[in-house]
C-alpha cells in the first residue's frame, strides 16, 4: 500500500508540475501555490518512506505502462525507503525556498521552471523505486534532461549553456555506462528485472566489468574524481534551489545505484572490488576539498565541497564492499551505516548551504567572494541558519556532520586484522585522509563564512542587501533543523537504518548499551557518543562562564571604531580576499593546480594582481579525449560524402560482405 | 556512577581551570631563568586577567553577536575539555557521552568560533591571523587524532580515560607505534598552543604572529577570557599527553577514592616537569618562519600516521 501511495505522490508531483503550465507568467501561483503543495507532498513522501523504513518490509508493484510485454517493475524496499526519505525530506525545506525565489525575468518563465523542477523530482523519486532497467534508466534519463533545462534556466548566458552541455555529455557518457552494465547484469537470461539480475549468475570477470561499468555510469553522476567537472560548471550556473536539489539529492540517486548494484544485484562483493571506491574516493575527498579551498565563487566552491563528500561516501562505500567481501558483515554494516548517515547528512547541509548563496545572490547579485563581506549585519537570518549548516559540514559535534564521520572513523579503527596485508596497511592510511580532509573542509567553511557573512562590506552596494521572505525562512529553518535533529538523536536514525543494513550487508548495528541517548555501535569496545548530553554539558559549562563574569564583575560595553593595532585608516580593502584566504592552501598543494598569474610590476601605477586556479585534469585527460574523439568524427567524416550514388555503393558492398558470411557460415 | 566520580568529574575541571594561569606563569618563570631574566612572578597571569575584568570591554561598533559570543564559547569549550581528559581520575561520568573523537572535535569548534570572532570585525590583522590559525589547524588536528588512534588501537577504545586506564595497567614504557606518535604529539602541542617554534607568544610583529594577531581586537573581559581560555588550552594539551604517554599516578578504577589524593600532587608535580621541558624547547629554538609552519606540522603528521603503521606491522 505505501509503494502505491508513493506512486501517487509522484504522479502528484508531475501534476502539479504541468499545473504551472496553466499561467506560466504567474509567480503568484507557482510561487505561492504550486511550490509550497510541492514540498507538502515532499513531506508526506517522506513520511510514507519512513513508515516502510520503520517496517522493514518489501513492496512490488507492476504497472502496464510502457512498451508492449515490457511492464513497468516497481519496489519499495528499505534501500528505497532511505532515500526516498531524504529525497522528501530535504525537497520540503528546498520546494519552500524555491516558492519565495523564482521570480520573472530570469531566463525560463516560472510556469515552466515549475513543470522542469517537479519531474526532476519524480523522476528522482522513480528512480528509486524502479526494479527493472528500463524504467530505471527512463527515468535516470528524465531526471537527468529536466535538471539540464533547470541548470540552462538563465540560457541567455553562454558560459550557462556551455556548462548544461558539459553537465549533458557527462550524464549521457555516465548513462552509456549503465546501459553496458545492465546488458551485463542480465547475464544471458535477457530479462531485464532487477529480480532476474539478482537470480543472475555471473562468472568473476563478468561481474567485475558489471561492478567497473556501474562505478564509472554512477560515479559521472556523482561526482567522483576524474569524472566530476561538471560539477563546478553546473552548480553555479544553476539557480539556487536546482544547486541545492542536485547536490543534496541528485548526488544521492547515483549512490543509491552504487549500492543497489554493488551490494544487492551483484550478490555477495568480491572483497577488492572494494579497493577501486576507496582509493577513488580518498583520492575524491583530498581533490575536492583543495579545490574548495581555492575558489572564489561561493557556489563552485560549495560544488567542490560537494565532490569531497561524495568522496567520503565512495570510501564508505569502498569500506563496506571490502568487508562484506571479507565476511566480517558487523563491521560492513557500520561502514555502510556511516555511508548512509553521511548522504542524510549532506542532503541537509549542502541544501541549506546552497539555498543560503541562493539568498545572498538575490539579495546582492553577487557571487564573487571578493564582492561580498559583512552580511551578518544585513541578512540576520540566512546568516545565523547557514552558520549551522557551516559548523555542521565542517564536522563538528554535536551537530549532523560529526556523527558520520565518527562512525566512518570507527568503521576505519577497528578494522582489525583483515586477512590481506596490505589493504590492513592501506587502512590506516585512507582514516588519515579522510581525518585530513575533514580538518581541510573546516578551512574551507572558515573562508565561506567569513568572507561572505563576516568582516566590512566588500562594496558599497551591500548596505542595501535584504533579507530574504517568510518561505525562504522556513525552508531554510527546516533544513538547518534537520542538521541539529540528526547531529542529537543519531540512535534513534541508526535504528531505523538498521532494516536497510539488514538488507544489503546481512547484519544490524549493535547498540552496546542501554541508554537511549548513548551511540555506542562496537561491541566489546568501549566506544561511545552522546551528543545531548554533550550539548548540555556544552551549554552548561558556557552559560555558567557567562554567568560567573557577570555576577563577579560589571558588564560594562562601549562601542568605538575598529582598533586595529591603533594604526587607522582601516578600509575594507585590507581584509583578506577569497584569493588571500585560499594562499596557503595554494602555495602548500601547488602541483594540485594550474594557476596563470598576472602579477603587478614595481612601478605599476594601477597594480593590478590576478590569479586564476585551474584543473590540470582539463589539460591531461579531456583535452586529448576530445581531440581524439573530434578526430574520430573526422574521420568518419570522410567516408560521408553526401552523395547518393557513395551511399547506395555502400549498401551494395553491405550486402555482399553479408551474404558472404552467411555463406561461409 | 558513584557520587566521588562526579567530584572528580567537577574537581578536574574546576582545577584546570583555577590552575591553568599558574601553569603559564610557571611556564613563563622558567623560561626567564633559563635566559638569565629575572623571572616574573608565577601569580601574574592571575593578576593580569584580575585587571583585564574589571575593565571596560569596548568594542568595535561593526562587531556582530557573534563577536560577543566567541570569547564564551571557546572558554566553555576548554572548559568542557578539561572534563574529559583524565588529568586525576578515570571514572568520569562523562566518558560515555564525549570520546577523543569528540575532544579533537571540540577543539575544532573552539576554533573555529575564534576564527570567526577574528574575521567578524574586518581588520588586516584579524583575517591574516584567522588564515594562519586554520592553516595550522587543518594538518595540527589530523595529526592529534591519528596520533590518539595509536594509543584507542592499543586499548581497543576512543575514550580517554579508558585508554589511560589501559596503557595505566600495562609495562612501564612505550611501544614503538606509540614513541613515533609521541614526538608527534610534541610538534603538535607546540604548534597548538602558539609556542615558540610556530608563534612567539610574547611579540607582536606583524609577519609572524598568528594567536595574538585573533584577539587584537579583543579587550577587557572578552580578552581575559581568551587569554584565559589559552591558558587552559596548553594545560589540557599537556594532560593529553600525561593521558596517552605518563598515565602513571592517575585514579585508576580499582584504586578508588584513595587515589585522588595520590593524583592531586602527582598531576601537579607532573605539570611543573612538563612546564619546564616546554620552558627548555622554547628556549633551545628559534622562531620558524610562517611558511615552514606546514612543513614542520606536516613532520608531526606523518610522524603521526607512521606510529600507526608501525603499530599495525607489528601487531602489537
């Protein structure tokens, strides 16, 4: 009964979506009627995931839609259930935004936004739920063409249609690789259900060039190094709510699909299969976070951000693989536990993250770090909510963000003795990464916040910045809510996430003690965590300082310009830029960037200092790549002559070359 | 939880915080002695955050709440880490809810909060000192971690206490996983609390300084407590240490009660050594330039990251 409920919300969501078509110039219905109903029936998704989480069961469905004797397979199974929770979950607070955001005279008119922006969401919504590779792969396909129109909605702009073709081509070679892998799943049996799949038996060297098909096919859409340049394209040059939906869901679906082929249609993982997510996303984590640390456009530095956490899920991902593999399924199910808890977590920070640069940028028109500064004072509001999202993305307790990289840490500490030697020395070297890159992603986070929302206005038209609606409040509130509410009850998620370990690794997370606020997942290891009474003590400990200076002393304040070592004269200019913040990182990882410098000379009389950072990657890999491929297209090129009497030549020769086979046969 | 664990939970933190200034005068003595200066009282510190509260805070009219805040957030959060170390016992009945995980993370939070509080008002020096300090924080923090993962492999837990109580109980001396992450543990301790090699804490010049370049823009109340919350930081630092490499002297479970009158004085004569090793490194060393900063923290990490592979070659 849930999976139909689910379907209906979908099928809601589309319609709701072609209502907008009704006024297209309307923002008073899309943005006040349409986009709200939409994050309503977001919430009521997730409140049907959640019940089907809670219940732990296995729904099917086949609908006749589609092609003759080709039905539509649907199933509701807890793995679905997770992350139709989150897609629900984070698209209420994003819908809400939304509502308030798009106005008129911004590239596409809002009735059609709105119909592009709900079948993105179904078809998000599809995906999961799908159980046969044809409906999986229509609507991997919706979703990725409805988020390429929503990322070209400003199409006027060239470099915003040269980032959505860059988006397309990586979401279509990514598709190519999943239509590969599902030929391979199908093993024979050309049935092409995800029932058939799993029955499937595949011989070793089928099933590792099914498991590298679906690494690269998930890991274009994901994001995952070398295959994530389209990221830091689209992100920025989509409109806010559609960054925050890409990166917070989008994202998701690909891990989704990871897991669904990796640990469910594959059967039991060959352990060092393992090794290729771990050491792609070690290496994920490291690249994102340094590219975010460079940036000076807050959203692609929130898209870099984006690539380093789905670094840290591949290498959860990589973890779970390789102990599944191993047999040692308590540990998996902590490694996918951490995995799981971490996309939960992302969806609701870098959604809040993104929808908070969305506000700044309708409020400022600004994207440029170098341009902003000193907003705290003018946007009260997005500013305390994206301090949340900030504190909580930077790993630190008792908020979201902190709970997954414990249990990650855990997974990685008490590995144990695996019975390969060197993945038991790779071990410790990927937990220092991962430690490293969180501590990065703290630097990072330090630059994106003080340089927006801290500090003097950067430019003089920031003093007319305003804070943003009552909608966008909500959303905002709704998400940076999510944060705390996951960061302060992680076993009451752990326990509901139980039924999808149980499903894909075979074994639950222990819970080692009694107490219902203490996390304690290893047994016979005294390791635990309890983030409430953690804030409380926190909170105690503070208020009792505050407390004790004010009853002992005076709490005597005046205000007085800036001190600033007495010397004076301080203008906005002399704070740090994004480029002065990000110089250490650039100077210390220099052979990570290619960077073009224009740097004054000593007698300039209007010194002007430049620098731009670049990937290397577009100069190794994909500059060869294209010019290999536009010479392939060359080339065919030259037998396409574009006369009739060649073509039909070529058919002849065709036939005779075939009748010749089938002679010889 | 019996009612003498939850004295000794209030006790290391009241200790720690009513001790911590006498620890940087000690300090701040010994180095005197060493370079043959007459040596400042060891109650100056006391007297100097005296007078610093009693004054007027003024602060700069563009400081946000957040400005106001920082100073009492930092400060509670040493505080609250000074629960969590066992400096004198080991059954604290916060053990369960916080881990080194936790502490490394609630020094993360510290400062991050300081970072912010420098970046808020918008000054030359407040950024540049916010840049420096995540540039030492980013590698400092992974390293005290993997650093206390050799010792959480060794007792097969991340609480502190718990892996005090361990390495308490075992051979007197180090494994080798655990002498490679000592001296880890030293760079990282120096750079952590703006010793010399990394910051001079007694200098204001421009191009190295990187804590006192935070709060400049501090006075009065605010600043003592950041100065006090400093103080604090390098004593918690130093029970780390005494935690993870000298957990000799410390109220172990089945001493009980008793111990606590062993622990007081044995913490206290454990401090003035430390204090006088540091006053001797500071001493014996020059001042780095900023831009070998990394160079000498990325020493400590991989240093760090050694100790547990050699702790899992060896299988100790």
């Amino acid at each position: 009964m849930l999976l139909v409920g689910c379907v209906a919300l979908l099928l809601s969501w589309t319609a709701i979506g072609f209502a907008g078509l009704v006024r297209p110039r309307s923002v008073l219905l899309t943005g006040r009627v349409l986009f709200p109903l939409g994050a309503l029936l977001g919430l009521a998704l997730a409140a049907l995931a959640g019940a089907s989480l809670l219940g732990g069961g296995v729904e099917r469905l086949i609908l006749p839609i589609g092609l003759p004797n080709l039905p539509m397979h649907l199933r509701l199974d807890p793995l679905s259930s997770i992350f139709l929770l989150l897609l629900g979950a984070s698209s209420f607070g994003i819908s809400l935004f939304a509502g308030g955001y798009f106005r008129v005279g911004e590239g596409t008119a809002p009735g059609l936004l709105c119909l592009q922006y709900h079948l993105f969401l179904a078809s998000m919504g599809l995906v999961l739920i799908a159980n046969d590779a044809y409906s999986f792969l229509v609507a991997w396909e919706v979703m990725a063409l409805s988020s390429y129109f929503l990322v070209t909605t400003q199409h006027r702009i060239p470099e915003i249609r040269r980032a959505g073709l860059i988006y397309l081509v990586m979401a279509h070679v990514g598709a190519l690789c999943l239509l590969l892998c599902f030929g391979v799943l199908q093993g024979g049996s050309w049935l092409f259900t995800f029932h058939a799949m799993r029955a499937a038996h595949l011989s070793l060297g089928w099933a590792t060039a099914a498991f590298g098909l679906a690494l690269v096919g998930f890991g274009a859409k994901a994001g995952l190094v070398p295959l994530h340049i389209w990221l830091p394209e689209a992100h920025p040059a989509a409109p806010s709510p559609v960054s925050a939906l890409m990166s917070g869901v989008m994202l998701k679906t690909a891990v989704y699909g990871m897991l669904r082929v990796g640990l469910d249609l594959l059967g039991r993982p060959v352990w060092w299969w393992g090794l290729a997510p771990l050491v792609l996303g070690l290496f994920t984590i490291i690249y994102g976070v340094l590219f975010a640390a460079v940036q000076t456009d807050m959203k692609r530095l929130l898209a870099y951000s984006s690539v380093e956490n789905v670094g840290i899920v591949f290498t959860g991902i990589g973890l779970t693989i390789i102990f599944a593999g191993s047999g040692l399924k308590v540990l998996a199910a902590l490694a996918l536990l951490a995995t799981l808890y971490h996309c939960l977590n992302h969806a609701f920070m870098k959604s809040l993250l993104f929808l908070g640069t969305g506000a700044v940028l309708h409020a400022t028109k600004e994207r440029n770090l170098g341009r902003l500064g000193g907003l705290i004072h003018r946007m009260p509001w997005v500013a305390w909510l994206t301090l949340i999202g900030v504190l909580a993305i930077a790993g630190l307790p008792p908020l979201n963000g902190f709970v997954s990289e414990w249990l990650m840490l855990q997974a990685f500490l008490f590995t144990g003795r695996l019975p390969h030697a060197f993945v038991n020395l790779l071990i410790p070297m990927g937990m220092a990464l991962v430690v490293l890159g969180t501590a990065l992603a703290g630097y990072v986070m330090v630059k994106f916040y003080g340089v927006i929302f801290l500090g003097q206005p950067r430019e003089a038209s920031l003093a007319h910045a305003h804070d943003c609606g009552w909608l966008e409040r909500i959303g905002l509130s709704w998400l940076a809510l999510g944060c705390v509410a996951l960061g302060l009850f992680p076993l009451q998620v752990i326990r509901a996430l139980g039924s999808v370990t149980h499903q894909l690794v075979g074994a639950v997370v222990p819970q080692a003690s009694s107490a219902w606020w203490l996390l304690a997942p290893v047994p016979g290891r005294s390791v635990s965590y309890g983030p409430l009474v953690f804030l409380m003590a926190t909170l105690a400990v503070v208020l009792m300082t505050v407390l004790a200076v004010r009853l002992a002393y005076h709490q005597r304040v005046r205000r007085g310009p800036a001190w600033d070592c007495g010397a004076g004269g301080l203008t906005a200019r002399m704070q740090d830029t994004a480029e002065g913040f990000g110089q250490p990182i650039r100077n210390l990882f220099q052979p990570f960037f290619e960077i073009e410098r224009e740097l004054p000379e000593p007698a300039d009389l209007a010194p002007r200092y430049r620098i731009v950072v670049r990937e290397r990657i577009w100069r190794l890999l994909y500059a060869p790549l294209v010019g290999a491929v536009e010479g392939l297209a060359n080339a065919a090129a030259r037998i396409q002559r574009g006369r009739i009497s060649v073509y039909l030549l070529y058919s002849f020769v065709t036939l005779l070359v075939l009748l010749a086979v089938a002679l010889l046969r | 939880m019996s009612a003498i664990d939850w004295i000794t939970q209030v006790l290391e933190v009241v200790a720690a915080v009513a001790a911590a200034p006498a620890l940087l005068g000690w300090l701040n003595q010994c180095r005197a002695w060493l370079q043959n200066r007459r040596a400042p009282s060891l109650w100056l510190p006391y007297r100097n955050l005296h007078k610093l509260f009693r004054k007027e805070a003024v602060i700069a009219e563009n400081a946000s709440p957040l400005f106001r805040i920082a100073p009492y957030v930092v400060f509670g959060t040493m505080g609250l880490a000074a629960g969590i170390i066992p400096s004198m016992g080991t059954q604290l009945p916060l053990v369960g809810s916080a881990d080194a995980i936790a502490l490394v993370g609630l020094f993360a939070a510290a400062r991050m909060f300081m970072t912010l509080a420098a970046m808020d008002v918008g000054t030359a020096f407040g950024t540049m000192g916010a840049r420096r300090e995540m540039m030492v924080g980013f590698l400092a923090e992974p390293a005290l971690l993997m650093v206390i993962f050799v010792a959480s492999q060794i007792s097969s837990s991340t609480a502190l206490p718990v892996i005090t109580e361990h390495l308490a109980s075992g051979r007197l001396g180090l494994s080798p996983g655990l002498a490679f992450s000592a001296v880890a543990f030293i760079l990282v301790l120096l750079a952590e609390n703006a010793r010399i090699p990394v910051d001079n804490p007694a200098t204001h010049l421009e191009l190295t300084m990187i804590h006192e370049a935070m709060v400049l823009e501090y006075s009065a109340r605010h600043l003592a407590l950041m100065e006090w919350a400093a103080q604090l930081k390098l004593f918690n630092y130093i029970c780390i240490g005494f935690a993870l490499f000298f957990p000799w002297g410390v109220a172990t479970a089945h001493i009980g009660p008793v111990g606590l009158v062993v622990a007081i004085p044995a913490l206290a004569i454990k401090l003035a050594v430390a204090g006088a090793g540091l006053a001797v490194i500071e001493t014996l060393s020059a001042k780095l330039r900023v831009m070998r900063i990394p160079e000498f923290l990325g020493t400590a990490f991989l240093l760090a990251v050694l100790g547990l592979l050699v702790h899992v070659l060896l299988g100790t």
